[in-house]
C-alpha cells in the first residue's frame, strides 16, 4: 500500500479516537467515563442527568453525580410527587391519583387503578408504608365532588385493593397528609395491628380506619382528655425507617403504640393518639420539651427534630431518648427565602437527607443535603445542587407554575430520590441518585 495513503489513514484513526473521547466525556446523559482508563458507565435508564456536587467546607463544585429522573408518567401530578419507600425496598409515589410503585430502584414501574378510574388528573394523595408491611394510600379529588379513594396493600397476600368513600363528610379544605397508628388499636369491633389517619393541613376533619379501606370521622387533638407521661427511649424495629411520613403531617408513629404530634398545644405540650383512638395530652418525664414540631424516630432509635428558621434548617437530634439535644444549622448562602423542605433519616445505615427548595435571585434551586454518618457528625458530608435550578415555580391553588411540597425518600441501601423541577419539564421531575446502587445485586 503506498506510504501516504497509510499515513492519512493512521491521522484518521487518531482522529477518530480523539473524537470518542470528546464525546464520552461529554455525552448526553447516557453514559459516564470514571477517568481516562476505565470505560463509560452506562446506566440502564433512559434519563440519566449529571447534578453538581458540593463541598460543603469550601463551598466550591467538586464535580458531578449520576442520577435517574422520572416525570409525571411515574406517579406524580402537576405540581408534585409524594415519595415514600419501604422497608422491602420499593420505591413508591402517589402524588396524583393512584399507587405507582417499582420493586427494582426505578427499571420497572407498575400502578394500581381503580376499574372505574374517576380521574381527570386533578388528584393529590399520599403514600407510606404500615408497621407490619402493609401500605397506605389515599388520593382526594377535590375539583370533582371532594372525592375520597382510599388504597391497600395487604403484604401478606401480595394484593391491593381500593374503596371509594361515599359518606358525608366536611372537606379538608387543603391537602390531606396519611400516617399509621402503631397498634394494638381496640375498638368495640376488635383489635388490629394497626389504624390509619388521614388529615388535612389544618388538622380538622380527621378520619380513621382499621384496614386502610373504610374510614370514620376522628375526633380532633383539642378533644384531648387527661396526659401521659412517657420518654421517647426506645428501642424500633427495622421498619421504622420507613413509617415516616411527610413532614407536614406533624405526627409520629410511636413503637410503644400510639401516635405523638409533638408540641401541638404548645411547648412540651403534645397530642398523644392512644390505642383507642382517643386524645391525651404528652408530656416527657424528664420535661425536656421536643425541640420543633417535625419528630423522625429512625429505626436505631435516634431522635430527629427538625424546623425552618428563616431560611435555615435547624436540625437537633438526641441519642438518648430526649434527655439531652444536639444541633446543626444547613442552610444555602444566595437562599432569600426557604420554600419548601423535606427531611429523612435511616437508623439502619445512620445516614439523614435534606431537601430545600430555595429562591436564590430570580429562581429557584432544589438543594440535596446528605449526611453520612448523623453519630460522629451532623454536618453534611456532600450537597448537591438537584436540577438546572432556573424556573420560579410557587406552591398553591392558582399559580401558573407551582411546585407544592418537597418529597424525598432513602432506599434500604441509601439511595435517595428527591423530588424538584426546572425548565426541562412543565412538571415536577424527581431523581434518584445512582452511583451508591449495586446492580449486579439487582440483577441478582
């Protein structure tokens, strides 16, 4: 072959090369390259996105991270996504009008309807998990006759159900918020192991169930007769890191039974469920009050009580039962106001997240916070700016863009997924970050 036509053809092939890296370190989201001796890393989504990582000692971008964004289609509606896990390791959403969950960290979905699927996109519900594995769902139609369909899914069988319920009762007047009561409950009917509550913003117009399908109307917490006096030492199951449920709710499922709204009537003053479905007011025999009104017990027994300040999240934990309290300020410098915020702890793994969402100038930025081990310090180990951060988005009824509540979940091996939204979406995305998640073990 003659000499030149070999040399232009080497100059090609070294071209091409060059070309292959160009485009490996700058794909589209589809792949990742490690550093120059390793391929790219090709995760199996079909939406994968690069956010910028924070060090949080110096303030300065550290690098990238992998992460899975899901949209609407995955459980969520027009202005939000309520996310949850379980303790088997599902990933589960129903921020719109039905379950949607995925067994498998986001790679398969599934969804349960109803067969009459009322549904004209105007739904908001709320999903977690109950104390013996079962799960709770509700989705309130509040633009199509106050409707109220409440979900089950029985672990033991496997199987989910729903119920629309029919009787007469006051509207929430604002978004209604899902927990379950620690049991025993005993009521005239019988004892279960378990009873759900669903309120509104406002905590009126309660209503309970024994089986998560059929509910009764609840008193409310100013109905509450006499106290208790109880630490909060204990001792949870595994489970506990997953019967958390939104902040918003303000209520606590108790171990011990029973459900605690920590500080309602005032400091140190709270609301005790008991496991009649009557109200009490608690108090701790130590009279060290709870510090704010959002309490996570994780399952190794770690209190986290948490609030907004301004625009800081003051986180104060105690690993003693309430005796005595420690905390930590996060917060984002350019925040000029803190709108919405989420927090999440697993006892297990001794890991915490934080979501904020912030207005940083004209925009918004949805901001991650994640702790890696809460026992030694509570400081954040890494941040991670989620999203392009560049829409304006206002929660509530008759705003044009609206992003109505942050929502994060933690995976039992420590994968977070966070809610959020940009301009890529007319909707709230959320994310779920992929480079803590072994799948050789999923394929397994």
């Amino acid at each position: 072959m003659n000499i030149k036509i070999i040399a232009v053809l080497i100059v090609g092939l070294i071209i091409m090369a060059t070309a292959y890296v160009v485009l490996v370190e700058e794909d589209d989201g589809k792949g990742k390259k490690k550093d120059d001796d390793e391929p790219p890393i090709v995760y199996p989504y079909e939406d994968v996105r690069y956010f910028t990582a924070i060090d949080p000692e110096t303030n300065t971008t550290i690098g990238t991270t992998a992460w899975a964004v899901f949209n609407r289609t995955h459980g969520g509606n027009c202005c939000e996504h309520y996310l949850a896990t379980t303790q088997e390791g599902w990933i589960t959403n129903l921020g719109g009008e039905y379950p949607t969950w995925s067994e498998d960290h986001g790679l398969n979905w599934q969804d349960y309807r109803p067969i009459t699927e009322p549904f004209d996109g105007l739904g908001e519900g709320s999903i977690v998990q109950a104390p013996n594995g079962d799960i709770i769902a509700m989705s309130w139609f509040p633009y199509s006759g106050d409707r109220f369909i409440s979900f089950f899914y029985e672990a033991s069988s496997g199987t989910w159900d729903y119920r629309e319920n029919h009787w007469g009762y006051a509207p929430f007047y604002d978004r209604p918020w899902q927990v379950a009561v620690q049991g025993p409950i005993t009521s005239l009917t019988g004892t279960y192991p378990w009873a759900s509550i669903v309120v509104s913003n406002f905590w009126q117009d309660l209503v309970a169930s024994y089986n998560g399908l059929d509910y009764f109307n609840l008193a409310e917490p100013d109905s509450a007769v006499g106290s208790v006096t109880f630490d909060l030492d204990f001792e949870p199951g595994p489970e506990y890191d997953y019967l958390t449920p939104h902040r918003e709710m303000r209520a606590t499922t108790i171990p011990t039974g029973g459900l605690l709204v920590p500080n309602y009537f005032g400091e140190g003053d709270s609301a005790f469920l008991q496991q009649d479905l009557t109200w009490t007011h608690h108090y701790t025999e130590n009279g060290v009050p709870i510090p704010a009104q959002h309490l996570v017990i994780d399952s190794s027994g770690a209190l986290h009580s948490v609030e907004a300040i301004d625009t800081t999240i003051v986180h104060h934990m105690s690993l003693d039962g309430g005796d005595t309290w420690t905390s930590y300020s996060h917060e984002w410098a350019n925040a000029s106001s803190l709108e919405e915020w989420e927090f999440q702890a697993d006892g297990n793994l001794g890991i915490a997240a934080i979501s904020i969402r912030v207005q940083d100038g004209n925009v918004d930025k949805d901001i991650l916070f994640q702790i890696e081990d809460y026992r030694e310090s509570m400081a954040a180990d890494e941040i991670t700016l989620i999203g392009e951060g560049d829409l304006d988005a206002t929660s509530g009824a008759g705003n044009d863009v609206r992003f109505d509540f942050a929502s994060l979940a933690i995976l039992p091996d420590g994968t977070v997924i966070v809610a959020y939204m940009d301009t890529t979406d007319r909707n709230p995305l959320f994310a779920m970050e992929l480079e803590v998640t072994d799948f050789e073990e999923l394929d397994d």
